[in-house]
C-alpha cells in the first residue's frame, strides 16, 4: 500500500486530491490511518494511502510538482499575500 509523508500545513483533503486524485478518498484515508478527516496533520507524519481515484489528476499535480498545503491560519495566509489582515 501507497504511503504519504505530510508536509506543514497539509490536511487530508489536500493529500486527498494530490495523492489519490479525489476529495472523497479522505474518508478513506481517514479510515485507513484511524483518524478523523479534521484532524489537524503534523509534518513529518506518514499516512497509509488508498488506491488512486482519477489517474489524470494524480498525474497533474506530480508534472507541476504541486503539494497543496491548504491549511494555514488566516496570519500566516496575509504574510504570504502581503495583506494585513
């Protein structure tokens, strides 16, 4: 079985869509790794992966070397834009 290591900010939706090419595979994700799909991920972490939904999409997000890392605070959000809030 397919395994991920989370990177600072990921949450299982985005491992989701990146690594299986759907958001319905957080749930089982979150299954497979006995955890809630809000649990709040740690960097480091590795987690058991199903098997791919849409192949098209995994491959999409490898060629551009994307890893959404979507869950970050509203701060750390305005740092990355420049805005104050």
């Amino acid at each position: 079985m397919a395994q991920v290591l989370v990177i600072e900010g990921q949450s299982i939706l985005d491992i989701a869509i990146a690594k299986c090419g759907s958001a319905e595979a957080a749930f089982e994700i979150a299954l497979l790794n006995e955890i809630s799909i809000t649990e709040k991920l740690i960097p480091g972490q590795t987690l058991e992966l199903p098997a791919v939904v849409k192949k098209d999409v995994v491959e999409y997000y490898q060629s551009k070397g994307i890893n959404p890392a979507t869950n970050i605070t509203s701060d750390e959000f305005n740092s990355t834009i420049g805005g104050d809030g």
